[in-house]
C-alpha cells in the first residue's frame, strides 16, 4: 500500500473578484495575475490570511476570503519561504510566469475557510 504524497496546506486572503475567479476554474486553480502582479502570494499561517482577508479586503473590496488549498510539497520546495514581517508572517513568491506550474501541483479543491464583510 502506498501513502499519499505530501502536501503543504497553504491559505490565500482574497477578495470577492479574485474569488469569482476561482469559483469559475472549479476551485481547482489560481487565476492568472494581472499586469500588475507579477507574484502570486500564498501564505503558510491561516492567522495571517486572516488579518489580511478582514483588515485589508474587506476595507478596499467590501468583503474578504480566506482560502486553504494543499500542494504537492516536494514541489514548493523550489520556493523559499520569505519572512515579511513578524515570525508568523511567512509567505511563498511565486512568479506570474510559474502560476500554471503551481496550479497543476495542487491537490484537490481550493476552499473558502472564512469570510468577512
């Protein structure tokens, strides 16, 4: 009997459009980055994508989400994890170019945990 492969549980603070977009990818995938945004952030502590989710979105979009979703993990370890801020405040930089990449190596569906308005 083989186990399953390893996964890392990552969160994502998002708003109400970013969200419509998943939803239209069948919560499997991330959607492509705008021009702006050459890196996609996903966090590694669901507190985190909390304060963003409720601090941030809800005051610049009207409503905020936070998402957990697991990836294969041999396949972050390509991505450092960067400290942003205090010890729980751990984000993944992964580049517009790679979201693809990223997207194939997640393992099932991506789920809304909380959401603020």
């Amino acid at each position: 009997m083989t186990s399953p492969r390893p996964t890392t549980t990552l969160w994502r603070p998002t708003g109400p459009e970013e969200l419509e977009l998943v939803r239209r990818l069948n919560w499997r995938a991330w959607p492509a980055r705008l021009p702006h945004q050459p890196i996609f952030y996903p966090v590694l502590d669901e507190d985190y994508a909390i304060r963003i989710a409720r601090d941030w979105n809800v005051k610049h979009d009207g409503a905020g989400f936070v998402t957990r979703f697991e990836v294969d993990a041999p396949f972050l370890s390509r991505y450092p994890v960067r400290q942003a801020g205090g010890k729980t405040i751990l984000e993944l930089w992964v580049p517009a170019e790679e979201l693809d990449d990223l997207n194939a190596h997640i393992v099932g569906d991506i789920q809304v945990i909380h959401e603020f308005r």
